[in-house]
C-alpha cells in the first residue's frame, strides 16, 4: 500500500489463497467443488484465471469425448471483455465429423452450472464465458491482497527442474554497454530501458538474472581518445566534468582525424593499398597506442584505467535514477588475452579463419552462410577486433556464470554483426552454446537530438527530459503547490514519459522523440500512468483504512459493474505478463496498463470510497482500489518505473 497513509497490522490476517489447501477452502465456501481439478501448464496459486480454465475444462470433459488435455488447450483467454473472459474454441477440441457452430450450442445448453461462471454463450464456433460477478470479487481481492508486489509474476518458471526445487536458471544480459568518451546516444538509451525491463521480467519469472554493462572501454577508438588527451586533456575540467570532457577531447580529436580517415576510405574505395597512409599522422599515433594497451604497458594501462574508473563513477549515479544497478561493468578490455588466443586457435584449428592482406578474416561462403559475408578477426597491424574479443568474452561468460541464456540487447543494426557472432560459436564447435545466446534488438529513435538539443550524456537525456516536466507541471499553479518535491517529482515523471515513449510501440519499430507528446497528463502517457496511480493513493489517503481492515472488507458488497469489469481485466494481469515473457515485448505490459487505467478512471464518480453513509460499502471499494493501485504498482515496477505517490 501506499506508505503515506496506511498502518500495517500487528498480525497478518489467515491465508486465503497462498497454498492449495486454503485456496480449495476459499472455493468450497463459495460453494465451488473441490479440489482443484489439474492439468499440465496451470499454476492455480500464481494465476487466479487458472482456477476457471480448471474447473471450466473438467466440467467439459464430462459433455465431450475428447482428451482431458486438448480440452484444456482449446481454452483462451479473451483481451476484449464484450467477448467474455475465456473462449472455447470449438475446432481446437479436433472433434470429427461435425459442425462446430452445432457443437458449440450443445455445449451451451449442456454446460453444468458453476459458482465460477455466468451463463454460457453460445457465439458461432466460440463459446463464450463470464466469470461470476458474484464470486469474482471474493476470490480475486484477498489473491492480489496475499501476493502484493508479486501478483503478476511466476518464480516456479525459474526453475530447472520439474519438482520446483534445487538451482534456478540463470540468464546473463548484456545492456547498456555506452563508449567511454562517445556519446551516450539514442541506441544506448534504448538498450538501457529494454534491457532493465527484461532483467525484471525474468527475475519475476524465478530467474536468477545477472546484469552485465559491457563498456566499449577498449580499441582502437581508446588510442585516439589518449592522443587527443595529450592535447586538449585537462586535469580540472576532468574533475569538474569526467564524461563531459572526455566527450570533448575526443570530439576534437576525431574532427582532426576524420581528414585521415576520409584520406584512406577513398584510397580504400579505388583499390589502393592503405597501409602507407595508415603508417603516419594520428593514424599512426592511435595504432600506436592501441599496440601499446593491448602489450598491458603500465603507462597506456594507468591512463585507461584511470578513464575507465572516472566514467564508471558517474554512470552509476546516471543509471540509478533509473533504477538500476548492473551487477558487474564488464568491457573490452576484461577479456582475457589468454581468452583471446584459445578462442583464435580454435578458429585456426578448424579451419574457420584464413589470411587475408595480413588480416585474418572468416569467409562465411565457406561455411555455408554467404549472406553474412566476410568478418575481420584480427587487424592487420596484429590487433584483435571486437568480434575477437566478443567471441572470447562469451566463453568467458560460460566458464563463469554458466548461465542458461546469454541475452544481448542492441539495436537491430547490428543484426549481422550477431549473425556472424553466434554463427562462429557453432562452427568452433559448440552448438549448445550458440543455442544459448539471443539478440533482443531494436528499432532507431528518430529525432532525439534535434528536439532536445545537443544531448550527448545519460545525465543529459535524464536533466532535459526532467526539466520539460517541470516546465510542464507548473503551468497548474494549484497543483503544483500541493506537490512536496516538484523538482523531484517532476525528475522521476520526466524519465517515466521518456521510458513509456520509447516503450510503446514494438521494439523493432521505429519511432520519432516527441517531447510534447510524451509530457501530456492525457491519453497514452508516462505521466498519465503516474497521475492515475498517484490519484489511487490519494484515495486511499483520504479513505485512512488499515491493511488489516481492507483485508477483512466484505467484498460481496462490490456489485457496481465498474468494480466489475475492472477486477476482470485485474485478472487477466497475470496472463499478461505470461505473454510478455514469451515475446519480451514491453508494449504488451504498457498496452495493459493503458486499457486498464482508463478503464478504471471513468468509475472513480460512480465508484466513491469518501462520504458514503455505509461504512462496509466504503471499506470494501477502497479494498478494490487498493487492489487496482497494487496492479499498476507492480506493471510500472516491471517496466522500470518508479511509481509516485503524489
């Protein structure tokens, strides 16, 4: 609940639902048969619509010849109420030689009656059914009550085994992973937002998840960022402003070197040789370099690290006002040179690289995957590539996480780059491996840095998108001096409207920034999905119910078909995440979360908790709006969003 206004009981209230035992005692009181008829792929005590798929399967079976099983597999859930709340889909029960529509009115006309269930309906080749509205309340209240900020999710799935005990799955994901001294651009921002609401969604599933931020803290890039440090490096502003300055001093080099570079792309582009080219000038001095960190020279070491550390620092603090903590920053540089010799002798040994111009590259024609073309392994001048390192860095991994998955989330620009990756983890031998590893990509954000102006940093995005909002909450005078933290508030709104923009369409779509739109009150906001949920505490605020006396309302009380049609599509909460799960889709939470309020907010002047006369009518709504709040509480949390109280 919201810490503002309630007072924890001194003692829980006898468990309803958080065991089979007492769950089967809850429906045997409503008068519901027991016990809880089984079937394979159902969780009665994660998912309250479980028990009705149970109990509608069984009472089909008694009226159909068909397996008990594909019964039960024929039932859906439905995402649109005016189709009820499960469907049978007569065809899939596989039935021969008849006619579904007939088969369908059947079934409805022979259907026992359930406490569970309204009348049947009978819509062509669906049957259609309701949850009671009767007994939906008192079944559904005290199953979100008991579970709180775990409604939704389903730890038994992290388990590797089928008896639900012993070690869990582990998935490692790499997100994030910005450039030191680059800009922290649009792609990083959208790794950071899809990789944390993936780490969420698979800790909530049971997954022990481990989340790694894999620098882009080595390389050639590295080399020309310590040429340009000898000469626009400054010890002072590099204290005042690490990432910034970095930013600045290899800004200003690469403008000098990108001369060089066109120089040697358009030899490159006629055929010519570009090694005398690539043997002089900043050229030269950033290979140099290079050479020099990847031989662990102390003095080019020292400065890296030294870099590496400072920008570290000032990530965390970025990250955490997005609420997340990486369990490890990883890099380039962390990969092992021994690693990095294995991983190529293997390639060697199997016939996976050749030479080429002094380069050794893998020909992907040869091994039967010409659409992923020619791949550079290692440089001419003797130095390993990403891919090298990448390809090493995942054997690392193995060795020490032994993770069952190993997620990368980028963009999908670099589809190729992780065709090739995982492509040579199975030529190397190891195809147990490469089933392991997934690409979570991602579509671009169209115009971030013309509309916010010269965004180069994560604190960037975050101040910007933060002021906006505050521009934008105080045009309510009134409102805004109710708010005790406006320059707070209006930091965790400004990221929740960035996070909820970037998260509403499918990933792989692309999207225009629209910094006006994503800051409304109104419609499918950041911002709205906060005011709902700060208005629900505000409710319960003014309410001032104890947890114990929500617990013990009488939520047979709840008849109003607001209540209603929101506690199914409450229930429905946990399928949601299920379907979330399988296609790690944050817009298949948001998409919920959208209907759901909206929904809830056109009850709030038919559904009132303050100044009715019926002190057991006003406990038992504000039980449901409790219920509602801890609902959106939890798909906000699951996205990565802190949720507000005021």
């Amino acid at each position: 609940m919201c810490a503002a206004f309630t007072v924890m009981a001194a003692q829980e209230s006898v468990s309803q639902t958080t065991s089979a035992i007492a769950l089967e005692k809850k429906l045997q009181a409503l008068g519901v048969d027991f016990p809880i008829p089984s079937f394979k792929g159902t969780d009665a005590l994660t998912n309250p619509v479980d028990i009705y798929r149970c109990y509608l399967a069984d009472a089909l079976t008694t009226i159909v010849d068909c397996d008990r099983q594909v019964v039960y597999e024929a039932i859906q859930w439905t995402n649109q109420s005016s189709h009820g709340d499960l469907l049978l889909v007569v065809p899939r029960l596989r039935m021969k030689g008849v006619k579904p529509a007939e088969v369908t009115k059947d079934l409805s006309d022979k259907l026992p009656s359930s406490p569970l269930f309204a009348a049947p309906i009978a819509a062509g080749i669906q049957l259609q059914l309701r949850f009671s509205p009767t007994t939906l309340p008192q079944i559904l209240l005290p199953y979100i009550f008991e579970r709180g900020s775990s409604y939704g999710g389903n730890p038994r799935l992290g388990f590797k085994d089928s008896q639900l005990n012993g070690t869990r799955k582990r998935m490692v994901i790499d997100f994030s992973s910005p450039n030191i001294a680059k800009e922290f651009h649009a792609g990083h921002l959208r790794s950071t937002i899809i990789g944390a609401y993936l780490s969420n969604l698979y800790q909530s599933m049971g997954w022990d998840v481990v989340k790694l931020n894999y620098l882009g803290d080595w390389g050639k890039q590295f080399g020309l960022l310590a040429v340009g440090w000898k000469r626009f490096g400054s010890e002072e502003l590099l204290q005042q402003n690490p990432l910034g300055h970095l930013l600045d001093v290899y800004v200003k080099i690469n403008t000098i070197f990108s001369h060089e570079e066109k120089a040697v792309k358009e030899a490159r582009e006629t055929g010519q040789d570009t090694a005398e080219l690539e043997s002089r000038g900043l050229y030269a001095e950033r290979n140099d370099f290079f050479t020099r960190m990847e031989e662990r020279e102390p003095e080019a070491l020292a400065l890296w690290k030294r870099f590496r550390d400072v920008s570290i620092e000032r990530y965390i603090s970025a990250y955490a006002r997005l609420n997340i903590q990486f369990d490890e920053y990883w890099g380039e540089s962390q990969v092992q040179p021994r690693s990095i010799d294995r991983a190529e002798a293997i390639l060697i040994e199997k016939g996976i690289l050749k030479e080429d111009r002094n380069a050794l590259i893998v020909n992907f024609k040869d091994h039967g995957a010409p659409k992923l073309d020619v791949a550079v392994v290692r440089n001419r001048q003797g130095t390993s590539t990403y891919l090298l390192r990448d390809i090493a860095g995942v054997f690392e991994r193995e060795e020490k996480y032994q993770p069952d998955q190993l997620v990368y989330v980028v963009s999908s620009e670099q589809d190729v780059y992780f065709q090739r990756l995982f492509k040579i983890i199975e030529l190397m031998g190891r195809p147990d491996l490469s089933s392991k590893l997934q690409h979570v990509n991602f579509g671009k954000v169209l115009g971030m840095s013309s509309r916010l102006g010269t965004v180069r940093l994560l604190s960037d995005i975050l101040d910007d998108s933060g002021n906006a909002m505050h521009d934008v909450m105080k045009r309510n005078e009134t409102k805004y001096a109710q708010v005790e933290d406006p320059e707070g508030v209006s930091d965790t709104l400004g990221i929740t409207a960035v996070m909820v923009q970037d998260m509403s369409g499918k990933r792989i779509n692309n999207y225009p920034f629209d910094m006006s739109r994503m800051m409304s009150f109104e419609g499918d906001t950041g911002p709205y999905l906060q005011y709902t949920h700060a208005r629900l505490c505000s409710i319960m605020r003014k309410a001032a119910f104890t947890t114990a006396q929500l617990r013990s309302a009488d939520f047979s009380l709840l008849k109003e078909q607001h209540v209603i049609d929101n506690l199914r599509l409450m229930a429905q909460y946990p399928d949601v995440t299920q379907t979330a799960f399988k296609t790690l889709e944050p817009t298949t939470i948001l998409t919920y979360l959208f209907k759901f309020t909206h929904q809830l907010s056109s009850g709030y002047d038919v559904v009132k908790v303050v100044g009715i006369q019926d002190r057991a009518i006003s406990m038992a709504r504000a039980a449901y709006y409790e219920c509602a709040r801890q609902v959106l509480h939890n798909g906000l949390r699951l996205l990565g969003i802190t949720p507000v109280e005021r």
